[in-house]
C-alpha cells in the first residue's frame, strides 16, 4: 500500500502537544546527564526533547521507517553523538537507566491486553535505579464505555481501569507519583485525524484503492462509535523511591 509515513502528518505518534510534551520532559528532571531509554519509541520524538534537554538516550522500535526518520530528526537537532535509535523488537531489551519511557507501547512484552501495564510497570522495576523515573503513557477509562461502544472497537473492557486504578496499580509496583498529565480532546482528535487524512487523500487520487478505503471506515467507526471521549491517554511520571 503506498501512503506516506505518518511522521508527515503527525509530530508525536500518540495524542500529545508539544505542550504536553514540554511539560512531561519537565517532570523527568533532572536530566542532565542522566540516561534515558524509551522502549516502542517511534519516531523518537519525545526522546529527542530529553536528549535536547541534556540526557542521552537509547530508543528501540520494530517499525524501521519510524527508526530512519528518528535519526533524521536526531541529526538535523544536532543530538546525533548522544541518542541512538536501534530497529528491532523492544521486548528483549534489559538494562539499566535513569528513566525509562514506555509510551503507548505497553504491549510491546505482547501477551493478553490485561496484562500490558504490568509488563511495564515491572519492566520499569527491573532496569530502574532508586531515584530513576519511569513515564508511563496508558489508556483508561473516561466514562464507562457502553456495550455498544464496547462492541464497535478492539479493546476489551478489562484492559483499562480508571486514572485511580491505575496509579494504584503502580504505587502497588513501588512507585511513587511525581506528576500526571492527561490528552485533551485536541490532541486526541490530532492524532485520529493523522492517522486518516493520508488514506482520505489516497482515495481522492484512487477511489478504487479497496483496501485503503476499508481502513479508512474501520479506523472511523472505532474512532467516532468506540473510544472518542470514552477511551483516554494519561502520562505518569513514576519514581522508584530510594
Ligand atoms: C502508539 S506508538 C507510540 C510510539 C512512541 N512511544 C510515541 O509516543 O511517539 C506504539 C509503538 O510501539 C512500537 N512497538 C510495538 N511493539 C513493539 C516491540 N515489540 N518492540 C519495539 N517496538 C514496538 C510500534 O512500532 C509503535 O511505533
């Protein structure tokens, strides 16, 4: 299928602003000097605006395309002796580091939906240092989801609790809560709408392009009758205590 990589379209590969962003590289302070890992990084944004902000950085995602472009943004910033981007399979990864971003990528260990903030919560307990930073971009619950907009989109009940669950999922790992931050509707419909105009405009210029057409109506049907304004994206940044 030829449609443009959504780095195009998109800034962050996840319902984020910059100014979200610039609040959430804030909240991982300090770090200068400090080394940050983020598993599932995409195109590396976020990682990038650590490393601007005196970190290195490590970054790993199977999608090669998303890879190839991190390193581009990594070299037209001037960061390129400081962050490294690999292509592969993050779930394999072990370490250690000052902070470890696992952002929209929790299902990266693979498994049963259920269990994905798990697998990060104790990734995070693995290869994080007391005192280290673990931020966690996950989905929950903004309302209770009806049976109908249950049916209407891939994601089981089960998967997600509420924001309260979910820190207390995390300070039940450990944790401590140094600051949360939630997608607004802007940055959410951002990001839905980047996901569709490319395939929009690909139907403009090949209204036969069947299969391009079929994802464009999935991703709208799960979009506006499943998750938009039930299904939120919130960022925590964890500590583990000393
Ligand atoms: C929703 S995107 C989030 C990307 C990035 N964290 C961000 O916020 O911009 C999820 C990413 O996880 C990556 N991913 C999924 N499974 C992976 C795995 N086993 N190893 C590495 N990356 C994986 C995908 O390729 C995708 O780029």
């Amino acid at each position: 299928m030829t449609l443009p990589p959504l780095h195009e379209d998109l800034v962050f590969h996840g319902p984020m602003s910059s100014y979200r962003a610039d609040l959430l590289v804030r909240s991982l302070a300090p770090l200068d000097g400090a080394h940050v890992v983020d598993l599932g990084c995409g195109w590396a944004e976020l990682l990038l605006r650590t490393v601007a902000a005196g970190a290195t950085g490590h970054g790993i995602d199977l999608d090669a395309d998303a890879i190839a472009h991190g390193r581009k943004l990594a070299s037209e910033r001037g960061l390129s002796d400081r962050v490294t981007l690999e292509a592969g399979d993050a779930s394999t990864w072990s370490g250690s580091a000052d902070v470890l971003i696992v952002n929209g990528s929790t299902g990266l260990w693979g498994g049963d939906p259920v269990t994905h903030t798990v697998n990060a919560l104790e990734a995070g307990r693995r290869f994080l240092r007391p005192g280290g930073r673990l931020l966690l971009g996950e989905g929950f619950w903004e309302r209770e989801p009806t049976p109908e907009q249950l049916a209407a989109m891939p994601v089981p009940r089960e998967q997600y609790g509420t924001v309260a669950d979910l820190v207390d999922l995390a300070m039940a790992h450990g944790y401590r809560l140094l600051w949360l931050s939630q997608a607004n509707q802007d940055e959410w419909d951002e990001f839905e709408s980047g996901h569709a105009i490319a395939r929009e405009r690909r139907l403009l210029t090949h209204p036969s392009d069947d299969e391009v057409r079929a994802r464009a109506d999935r991703q709208r049907e799960w979009r506006l009758k499943g998750w938009r304004g039930v299904l939120g994206m919130v960022y925590l940044t964890l500590v583990v205590p000393s």
